[in-house]
C-alpha cells in the first residue's frame, strides 16, 4: 500500500499550518516536497522488505494515535464524521452539496474536502453555505488523521453536528487510514463495473454502508446491481447498501434517515 507507491513521505515530516487560509495545502508549506519524495523513494529501493513493512506499521501506528484523538473529541462533543470514499467521479462531492441542501436547515454541517490539488471542492461546498476546508495532500493519496484534526481547529464545530470528510479519490489507500470516523461510507457509481469490491475489497471491507450512485444511469447500462451487491456482501456480510441517485434525487430519502438515526445514535452516546 502506501509505504510501496512511495506516499510514506507525507506522514514523516511535520506540517506547518497557516491559520489565516481556507486550505491546508501540502505542496504550498513544502515547496520541495517532489525532490524530497523522489529522493526517499530512490533511497527506499535499497531498505529491506523487512525494514518497509516496520516503516508502514510505525506510520499506521502513528495514524492510529492521532485519529483516537480525533475520535474522542468527536465523540465528547457529539460531533458524527463520516469518512468518505471512493474512486474519482463517483460522486461523492455532488452527494453531498444535495445532501446539504437538503439538512442545512436543521443541522449543523461542515466538510473536510481532501484532493491532491485544487480548492475546487471546497468551493463547491461553500456555495450551499456549509462551512469547508480544503486539504491539498500533494503526492499523497490520502488523508491522514493528524492533518484532519488540525481541520477541526480551523472549522470551529459545533456540538452535535455532521462532518463530512471526503477522501482523496482513490479505492487503495484511504482504507488503511482510521480518520477518528465514526463510519467510512464507500460510494460506487454504477458506471465502474460490478466487480469493484472483490477487486478492491480493503475498502469495502472497512466501509459500512456502500452507496451505489448514479442510478439514473442504469437503462444506458448492463450495470448488474445485485451482482455488484452480492460481491460487497462477500467481502463484508454487514456492509450496508443504499442506491441512489445524486442527480435525480431518487433513493435520497433513505440516505437522509440513515445520516439523521447515525446522527442520533452519536448524541446518545454524547449524553
Ligand atoms: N448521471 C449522474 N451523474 C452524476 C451523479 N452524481 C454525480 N454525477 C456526475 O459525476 C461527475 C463527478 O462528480 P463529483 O461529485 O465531482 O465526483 P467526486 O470526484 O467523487 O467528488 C460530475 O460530472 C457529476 O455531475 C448522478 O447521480 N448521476
Ligand atoms: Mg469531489
């Protein structure tokens, strides 16, 4: 996983943070990033594969620490992450800019955008009127949990609200990563082939609910829905199912009560 595809390089070197920016971004505070990764990479060629599996458990480790934190000060304030991902494209920035128009009314939302570059999510979001924050994570193929609990600094949550965190597009790397979620939601579009989870089957393994999107769709496909059920359910018998449509707004309702009982869930906890 990471420490291979050479993104270990993002977890060993402290981040400064600029307070006074709507995003955190990686490449802006490490302007020789790309020379530093593309010189640990060569010197990672020559550790042993003993050594690299010790480098990726002391990260993971690390990881682990940091989003226990993030954990309990979520759970302390009644605050429900969820942890969102997928490959890119699927949809998860149009599920939630619908999502928000649908719940800003009687929530309190905020988002944690994660891409490599650009603030362009973050601005998607802002224009519902949902307070974001984008993270540029660079070469990195994921977010980490030390730079979303700084996020929470800059978003100043209120208690009992939502928080989105939507991960780097990809269906490798955000399932090793334990963010502080309370739950990692995987959403597939059905444009992407039923065989998605047992192809990359750590990530459905690690979500809870899978979202198939994009069902408006389905009469200009041979998408097979059950099939593509059916293989989720091999690589994780509780992972829950919901299909919908972003666009049309089809099979939203479900999702909306599942977000309000987890949410509710959570504040029991909290009290
Ligand atoms: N037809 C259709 N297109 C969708 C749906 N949801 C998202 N899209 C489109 O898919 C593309 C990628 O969406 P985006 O939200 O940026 O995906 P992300 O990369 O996962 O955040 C955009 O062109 C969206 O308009 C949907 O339910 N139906
Ligand atoms: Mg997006």
């Amino acid at each position: 996983m990471c420490g291979i595809c050479g993104c270990g390089e993002g977890h060993t070197h402290s981040h400064e943070e600029d307070h006074s920016h709507d995003s955190l971004d990686h490449d802006h505070h490490n302007p020789i990033d790309g020379h530093q990764h593309a010189a640990q990479h060569t010197h990672a060629q020559g550790l042993s594969p003993a050594r690299m599996v010790q480098i990726e458990q002391d990260i993971l480790a690390k990881n682990n620490a940091y989003a226990d934190e993030n954990r309990r000060y979520l759970s302390q304030r009644g605050i429900l992450a969820l942890n969102l991902v997928s490959s890119p494209g699927s949809g998860k920035t149009s599920l939630l800019t619908e999502t928000i128009k649908r719940l800003k009314e009687e929530l309190s939302i905020a988002v944690i955008e994660g891409d490599q570059q650009t603030t362009r999510d973050a601005e998607r979001i802002r224009a519902t009127g949902v307070p974001a924050l984008q993270i540029n994570t660079g070469k990195g193929c994921h977010l980490d949990a030390h730079r979303v609990g700084h996020a929470f600094e800059h978003l100043a949550l209120s208690d009992h609200s939502l928080l989105f965190i939507e991960n780097v597009g990809n269906l490798v790397c955000p399932s090793a990563f334990d963010l502080g979620e309370a739950h990692k939601v995987v959403i597939l579009s059905v444009t992407e082939g039923e065989d998605k989870p047992i192809k990359y089957p750590d990530m459905f393994h690690a979500a809870d609910l899978m979202i198939l999107n994009k069902t408006d769709l389905l009469p200009y496909l041979d998408f097979n829905s059950a099939e593509c059920i059916a293989y989720a359910k091999r690589v994780n018998p509780k992972i829950k199912v919901l299909s919908l449509s972003a666009k049309t707004g089809e099979g939203m309702d479900n999702w909306l009560k599942w977000l309000k009982a987890e949410l509710e869930l959570q504040r029991i906890d909290y009290a």
